[in-house]
C-alpha cells in the first residue's frame, strides 16, 4: 500500500469515528472530523462547519439556549473544553486550539454568602475568537474575551478582555507584548496596553 492509499485510509477511519457525534450536535460538516471520546450537553446549539478536526476527550456545553459555531479549518487539541450560556460563541475560519484549552462565554456571581457558586445567577458575557488565531497548550480564555484576527495566545495563559488584530498574547493575567506594525512590517514589542515600544 502507498503512502496516498494509506493516507485515503487514515482520512475514511477518522470520519467513521465521527459517525456517532452528527447525531449528537446540530450540524457536523461532512468533510469535518470530530474523534471520541467526547462528551457533549445540548448538542442541538452546537455546529461544526467544513473541514474542521476535533481531538478526542472534547467537552462541549450549551446552556439555556447559548450556542457554538466552528468555522471552517479550525483545527483543535485533546481535552478542549468549551461552554456557551444564552448567547453564541465563534470560534473563527483557520483557527488552531492546543490541548487542554478552556473556553466559556459563562461565568458564575458568587456574592451570596454561603450559596453555591453553581447556584448562583449566572453572568454571561460576549466571547469570540477571530480567524487565524492560535491559541497555545493549556490556556483558559475568560468570559467576555474578544480576540480579533490572527492573535497568538501564549501556553497557560488566561485571558480576558478585547484584543486587537494580530496581536501577541502571555501571562496569567494575559497581556499584549507584541503586535504586528504594518509601518514598519515585522513584529514589535508592545506595552501592556499594546502601544509599541520604541527601539
């Protein structure tokens, strides 16, 4: 057998794992690939679109109506885990997510003394992820986080805020340390607020 017939194989036994997924979400894309084991609550809000690759041990939830899209050729690690209460949740075109990611759109009030957190009121807050970005192992991504396009997220950050387009970001909490400067056509140092440097 070549390496293309093999290759063909490989591609035929990926989408025959993903069989018992499209009946647990609202839309899998046919030449989208999404392995078990996986565990998904309210799978109707959830739709995958073309060409996207999902690792095995993904959690995804929907919550009081939230939904999830995956646009197209986003391609995402083991153990992803991901929840959308109340609103949607985009993760854009070209988009690649390491393993052990963590993204919600959902947070939980926790002022009422002696209450579990769980019960308390939840808080939902505009969550996104723009196209081309990478997200690196390990990251947690806060409710209210906008990334815009092509920004690079740093292993075991967490985020929360708005992020410009084609930005660098790293730390807990996560910061600006570069953007790219069209000026001048290359990478720069930035401040915390995303200003550049001058070198």
């Amino acid at each position: 057998m070549n390496l293309f017939d093999q290759g063909k194989l490989a591609f035929f036994e990926r989408v025959l794992r993903s069989i018992p997924v499209r009946f647990k979400i609202r839309k899998l894309h046919s030449k989208s690939v999404f392995l078990s084991p996986i565990f998904i609550h309210n799978g109707s809000g959830v739709t995958i679109e073309k060409g996207v690759t999902i690792y095995p041990g993904c959690r995804m939830e929907t919550h009081f109506g939230g939904t999830i899209i995956i646009e197209e050729n986003a391609n995402i690690g083991q153990n992803f885990h991901i929840i959308s209460g109340e609103s949607e949740l985009r993760i854009g075109k070209n988009t690649t997510i390491s393993g052990n990611v963590f993204i919600t759109n959902l947070d939980h009030e926790y002022i009422e003394l002696d209450k579990h957190i769980l019960e308390q009121k939840h808080i939902i807050k505009k969550t996104s992820i723009g196209d081309h970005c990478f997200i690196g192992y390990g990251a947690a991504v806060q409710a209210g986080t906008i990334l815009g396009r092509q920004c690079i997220v740093g292993t075991n950050s967490v985020v929360s805020g708005h992020f410009p387009d084609y930005c660098v970001i790293v730390g807990a909490p996560a910061k600006i340390v570069k953007r790219y400067s069209f000026d001048r056509q290359t990478w720069l140092k930035t401040d915390d607020k995303g200003n550049f440097i001058e070198i």
